[in-house]
C-alpha cells in the first residue's frame, strides 16, 4: 500500500468537514498513524461540527468534546485516568483548532507542556476561526482577508509564533507538518507517538471557503506554503534544535502562494515584499535539512 | 510519571449519564452536497499519441509491470506485428513526448518493446476468428507491405506477397546494417509473422506498372509499397565508376561483396549516409562523411549520429564537392565550404581538394514504379510518404488493409482509433526512480565487426523499465486518489481486472482532490 499505510479507517464517510477540508484529511491519516488504541479530545473548533452531531460520530476511536478553553487540561485528566486504569499504551490526542490553541485554549496549552503531560497536542491551523464564520485569530497571516479584518488583517500584527512559545516549555517533541507532505506528516506522527511527555504538532491545514480556494486546490495550497517558506516543515532534533524536515528544490516566491488564494487578493507588492522578507527572516532560524 | 494513588481519585459518577455517540455519521448522504462528481475516465497517453501506428505502451507496460509478458506481447501485437524489429530500429517518437521526461528519466519505451519482441519471436500469432474468400496481393515486403499484409491476414484475408528479391524484408533485409538489425532477428520476425497467417510470398518478381495492373484484375484488391527504388544522382557525378550509391553499397556489403579501395567519402548526412559510413567502416576502410549543412543539422537519427561520432568518422560539415576528376585510379574531389545564399546552399569561394578511392552518395532515393492509387489499387510505404521511417510506413500499411478492408465490406465500421485526448497527468506524489542505463557494446567490438551496437535489455532490465511507466491515461488503482479523499469515499480494486477504483457517490462531496492527484489524468469532475 501507498506509503505503507493501513487500509483500516477510523474516520467515518458522512462526516459534516466542508468538500476538501483539509483538516478532515489531516484526523483520517493523524489517526491511521496512531491506530486504534488513540483518545481523542476536541474542544471547540470546526471539528466540533465535523465530528456530527449527537448521536453520531464520525470517528471510531473514543472522541471527547470538551470545553473550548480546556482541551489540554482535560487531556491531562484523560490521560492520568489511562495510566491509572493501567492502559499506558493508549494515546491520547488534543485535535484543536488555531483559536483554541493560539487564543482560547493556550493557557491550558502553556500549563500542560509546563507539566510535560504525556499526551499529542495537534493544532491544526486553518489560519482562522472557520467554524464560526472565518474570523480573524492570532495565527491569521497578515494581510489575510476575514469576517473581523475585510481588508486584510494589519501588518502591525504578525501570526503568533506558536512553535517559538511551545519549545520556550521543553517538550518532548514538536513539529510542523502538513498532509500535503504525506511522508513527513507520517514521520512525524510516528516520532510523536514514540515520544514520552508533551508533544506538539503544528499542521497546517487548507480550508477553501476561509481561504477563498477551489476544494481541489487544498493540496497544492500547502504545498505552495512549503515550497515557498511560508510554512516550513521543522521538527525538534535530538541536539534540541529546530531542523528543517524538508527544503524545496527549488524554492517558490511567496507571491505564488499568496496569489493561490482570494483571502489575500488585496495584498499590494509592498505587503508580498514584506511577507517574502518574514518569511525569508523566520527560514534563517532552522538549520538545514 | 507517577501513578496516582487509587485512594485519592474521586469516585466517579455513572458514566452513562452523559450524552455518548454511539452510531457512526455514515447515515449523513453528504453526496447530496455535490456539484461536480468525480469519473473516471481513461485516457489516450502521450506516447501513443506519438506512435505511428498507436502502440497502447500504457496498457502493454503495465501488464509487463505485473509480469504478465504474454498479456503485454498480445497488446503489443495488436498494432505492431514487427516488434522486434521496430524495437531496435525506430526512432522513438513516444520517448519525446513521455510525460517522465519531466520527473526523472523517460521510460525506455523502445528497449522494452524489442525485449517482448524479442520474446514473441518463437510465440505465433493466434490464428484469424474467421476466414474469408477474399485474395489481397501486397507488392513489396518492407515495413509498409508487411504491415498490410499482417491487418488483412488478421480478418482472415488470404495475402500473396509479392516481393523483386530473393528474400523478404525490403529495407529492412538490406538497407539496414546487421550492428542495428540482425539478420537473424529479422528472418525470425518475417518467419514467424508469415507462417502464423500462411500469408503466400512470391520472391524475385519484379513488378512494373503493367504487372501491377493485371494483378489487380486477379485480386480483389492490391496493396502497393516497392519503396523508392532509384537513387538520386546528381548530374556532376554521373558517369563514373568510383562513383556508389549509398544503397547499392550497402546491398553489395549485405551480400558480402566488399568494394576495393581504401579511402571513402560519403556524400549525404541522413540515415543511409550514416549506415554506410559505419559499415564501411567494419571492413577497415578510411572513411569519412562531407555533409552540406551542419552536423547538428543532419537528419539521420541523434542515436545514429552519436555512435558515428563515438566510431571516430569524421564529419565535414558545411562542404559541397563541387567537381571530380579521376586522377591515378582515385577520385580528386573539389570541396567548397558551403554557403546559405537566396539561392540555397551554394559553394563558397574556398576550397580544397582531397582523394579519395571511391565516392558513396547518400543524398536521396525517387521512386522507380510510377503508381496511381485508384479502385482496388492502394499504395503506401515510402511511395506514397517519401523516404520516412519503418513506423511511418507501417502506419501506411495499415492504413491500406483498412481501407481495403472498408471497400470489402462497406457495412462494416471501420475500427476507430482513440481520439488523441493527452492525459494531463500530477507528477507531486510519483516517487523519484533512479534512472537506467542503457549499456552499449564497447567501442572495440563494435567497430571490429558487425555485433549489435545495443545488447538490448535483460528480462530484469525491461522489468525495471516497464515498472517507471506511469501508464498514463490508464487507472492501474496506485491510491493516490484514495489516500487524499477527506471523506473515504473512494475504494480500491486492485484485484479487479482491469484495476480501478469504485466512487462512493452516496458520501462523496465532489471535492475534486481525487481528480487533483491522480498522477495519470484518468479522474475528470464532471458537473452534476
């Protein structure tokens, strides 16, 4: 098979993720990395929705909805009740959204990897609150067209630097990926599900409504973001450095990235310059691949 | 970490009070969201777009892939009754337009089609479903002919072939060199290809139009490819006797009659020009190539010419021999550089002279039989193209027994031929290969003798060709489109025959990313 991935589903057809959501893609292969023995702890997000409403679910590992600002506190809790039950070889997985991660669930977030709680913390990033109507959240690209910022979100105020913040607690491991890469993505669950205490993964995840994007394009959107280094695919080394997973053959300019997508049609050159100048900036820092 | 003393947990509540999901969302028709829905739909590959006689290489490389060779030779055959043969002699269109050309390396389509060529040379071909009273006559067995007579004999035609040598071949038998084409492989192809569909073969009758005439009073219809069987002389060489015809020399060295003299000069830069520098070249002769234009300009085939720069021939290009003079038994040539003026290439106004023992032209062939295609009476080859490749005639050939066979039986439908509909293909998630080399017989042997210049591939070497064939246009069920479905809604059949994938329509929401990612073009959305 592809990939030497298993033909064992553990999401369900039906499920309510818009055609070509990118986070729908990301739980499908996150949980066929992780297998059966994964619980799954969702505070509010798109996946709420997606997950289907009571009494259906779209999964068919153990899924708890939770509250929006709790979902690494109750992590936690799921997680000392398995090793106290004795079933230290179930995985437990925080799937949050950007805006229960960056905004509402970060000080659960910031307290539990401060714990080095044993658990996966997968934000996957569609750059906005998309459940609720696409509105602007701190890992909203500048520049970026929402509900809250019409035209453009301000360049005064740059997406949070998440992987910065986590690595400033220590966690066990932490990276970045995104579906469109499938055999880093693969990778990088797997080195996630061997680790032991907190474990951070960034995926960025294609939303086309939010994004103003062709569903078909969710893909080649977040490739685009790789090759261009807007989004690059780091991981956390063994020497406790940020590597770069993978580097382009030949690197894109982020214009190219930018003009895939409606949500950031306003953008003067001016704005792509400094967005090619951010993204060249933040590149600097990882080693390379 | 720690394990919590039992003692300290809190008791806890009855869990089925909460609200616990239990029913999976399958019961959601999410395809009822769609606009567009995903179709399959196979495609014409690039390759066989190529071809000119539309070899379905997608369809032949993947069985080869699944190590059915049997299966592939039969698929082969169905347009290609000479493959061992256009194996090692064709110029390979289809590897121009190979869409892994852009990924890594193209697949080495034409080594692949000689080893299964190769392969079926002792494996007849099937006899006819039925057969006909009909008589065709096929004049000439070079490519064209013997293509024709393969599509007629296939329907169940009766064919005599007529042929003005003693054995069949055409070109093929004495215009092309044993180090491209063995004669073994050669008499083994024709064999097979005749015995299998007893098609007649009358050698050593040399047609004129008058003969060509009555036979098409004898038979219901008359196939006509002699070829262009005169050569071009111009003027200023006429009349001497160390002067040769490209062709005509590589008769004689075909029948073993090797021309004295030891310097050599051939005029001409094409394929005949080339084949008979090389050959001469194998019975120690100096021989060297003055060409008109300049080498990278020459027409022969780019493989052809680089083994002739590798041989160490050299090449003059841009020259005209403008005058000879027999001089002490040799030849003295006048050789001008060559300019492009309005009036064509014309000698400039330096110049040189050299000796040579004998003078080969190569500067082109004209037909000897003049033909007019008319009722019953079709012709094809290089007599209806002018000098082409042997694809390009066979093409012909089969063109011909198509329209014989239309004007037989006008109820029948002709067979279509796939509209050429390129398959647009997604190279993002086709693994990387490392790409083949294709070995050559080293320098010395080759040169020393008349051994294949390529020894062809090994059953493993065609294996690992036949498995960098992406099968364009052909769904071979790889599951990139399965994998990157966000709403398992596609399965895999890749135990079916053919393999394909199934659409679950009830589920599907018409995203398009199946139709993205498939890296052969067989996915088109269609709107509802």
């Amino acid at each position: 098979m592809l990939w030497n991935v298993t033909t064992v589903e553990y999401l369900n057809s039906g499920h309510l993720g818009c055609p070509g959501c990118g986070a729908s893609l990301s739980m499908r292969h996150a949980l066929k990395a992780l297998g059966e023995k994964t619980v799954v702890v969702i505070p509010a997000c798109c996946w709420s929705i997606i997950a289907g409403p009571f009494p259906t679910t779209a999964l068919s590992v153990p899924l708890l909805h939770v509250p929006f600002a709790t979902a690494a506190a109750c992590a936690s809790g799921v997680r000392r009740a398995l090793i106290t039950k004795g079933h230290q070889d179930v995985q437990v997985m925080v799937w949050a959204g950007d805006g229960g991660t960056f905004d509402i669930g970060f000080q659960a977030l910031s307290g539990a990897a401060d714990r080095n709680e044993d658990f996966i913390y997968v934000c996957y990033d569609n750059e906005a609150y998309m459940n609720t109507g696409v509105q602007q959240s701190s890992a909203t690209p500048c520049g970026a067209w929402t509900t809250t910022t019409p035209g453009g979100k301000d360049f005064a105020y740059q997406k949070k630097d998440l992987i910065g913040i986590v690595l400033g607690h220590h966690p066990a491991y932490i990276a970045t990926a995104t579906v469109s890469f499938p055999e880093d993505f693969y990778l990088k669950f797997e080195k996630a599900r061997k680790a032991h205490g907190f474990t951070f993964l960034h995926l960025l995840a294609a939303c086309p409504p939010g994004w103003k994007i062709d569903s078909q394009d969710s893909l080649k959107v977040t490739r685009l973001a790789v090759d261009s280094g807007v989004f690059p695919l780091i991981e956390l080394n063994e020497s406790g450095e940020l590597q770069q997973t993978y580097r382009p053959d030949s690197p894109i300019p982020v214009k190219t990235y930018l003009q895939s997508q409606k949500r950031f049609k306003d953008l003067s050159d001016e704005d792509i310059e400094l967005i090619q100048a951010q993204a060249e900036e933040k590149n600097k820092k990882y080693l390379p691949a | 970490m720690e394990i919590i003393n039992q003692d300290s947990l809190v008791a806890p509540g009855d869990l089925n009070e909460a609200p616990i999901s239990m029913t999976t969302t399958e019961g959601n028709l999410t395809g009822s969201w769609k606009f567009f829905s995903p179709c399959l739909q196979e495609k014409v590959s690039p390759c066989r777009t190529a071809c000119p006689i539309q070899n379905n290489i997608a369809e032949y490389m993947y069985f080869l892939n699944q190590g059915e060779k049997d299966r592939a030779l039969e698929i082969l055959r169905e347009s290609n009754p000479l493959p061992a043969i256009t194996g090692r002699v064709c110029p390979r269109f289809c590897q121009q337009e190979c869409n892994r050309l852009q990924l890594d390396q193209g697949v080495l389509i034409g080594s692949v089609e000689r080893f299964l060529g190769d392969y079926g040379l002792k494996i007849p071909y099937p006899a006819p479903e039925k057969k006909r009273s009909e008589r065709v006559a096929v004049v000439g067995s070079g490519p064209a002919g013997l293509a024709a007579a393969y599509f007629l004999a296939r329907a169940g035609i009766q064919v005599t072939v007529y042929e003005k040598e003693a054995e069949p071949g055409g070109l093929l038998r004495w215009g092309i060199p044993e180090y491209r084409l063995p004669k073994d492989v050669l008499r083994q192809e024709l064999d097979n290809l005749i015995n299998s569909f007893n098609i007649g073969l009358e050698c050593r009758q040399d047609m004129t139009s008058e003969k060509i005439e009555a036979l098409s009073s004898d038979y219901q219809a008359v196939f006509c490819a002699p070829g262009l069987g005169a050569s071009i002389l111009p003027r200023e060489f006429a009349g001497y006797d160390r002067v040769r015809q490209g062709l005509d020399l590589l008769y004689d060295l075909q029948q073993g009659r090797i021309p004295e003299g030891r310097r050599f000069a051939v005029i001409g830069g094409g394929n005949v020009a080339v084949d008979a520098a090389r050959s001469l070249l194998r019975y120690g002769k100096e021989v060297e190539i003055i060409y008109r234009r300049t080498y990278a300009e020459m027409p022969a085939y780019p493989d052809e010419k680089r083994h002739l720069s590798e041989e160490g021939i050299p090449v003059q290009e841009q020259s005209l021999v403008t005058d000879i003079t027999p001089h002490k038994g040799a030849l003295r040539l006048s050789v001008s550089q060559a300019v492009k003026s309005e009036q064509g290439i014309v000698p400039g106004p330096v110049g040189s002279e050299q000796e040579v023992d004998v003078l080969v032209l190569a500067v082109g062939q004209t037909e000897h039989l003049r033909i007019e295609p008319k009722e019953r009476l079709f012709v094809g080859g290089d007599l209806q193209l002018g000098a082409s490749s042997v694809v390009e005639a066979m093409a012909t050939g089969r063109q011909g027994a198509t329209a014989i066979l239309q004007q037989l039986d006008p109820e029948q439908e002709a067979p279509e031929l796939p509209a050429p509909e390129p398959a647009a293909v997604n190279l993002t998630y086709v693994p990387r290969k490392k790409p083949l080399l294709l070995r050559e017989t080293a320098l010395e042997e080759r040169v020393s003798g008349f051994v294949e210049t390529d020894p062809g591939f090994s059953e493993d070497e065609a294996q690992l060709a036949a498995a960098r064939c992406l099968s364009c246009g052909k769904c071979t069920a790889c599951g990139l489109c399965w994998f990157f479905c966000p709403d398992v809604s596609i399965a895999l059949e890749t135990e079916a025959d053919p393999p394909g994938v199934t659409i679950d329509s009830e589920h599907c929401k018409g995203c398009g990313l199946c139709a993205f990612v498939c890296p052969r073009g067989v996915i088109r959305m269609e709107e509802d």
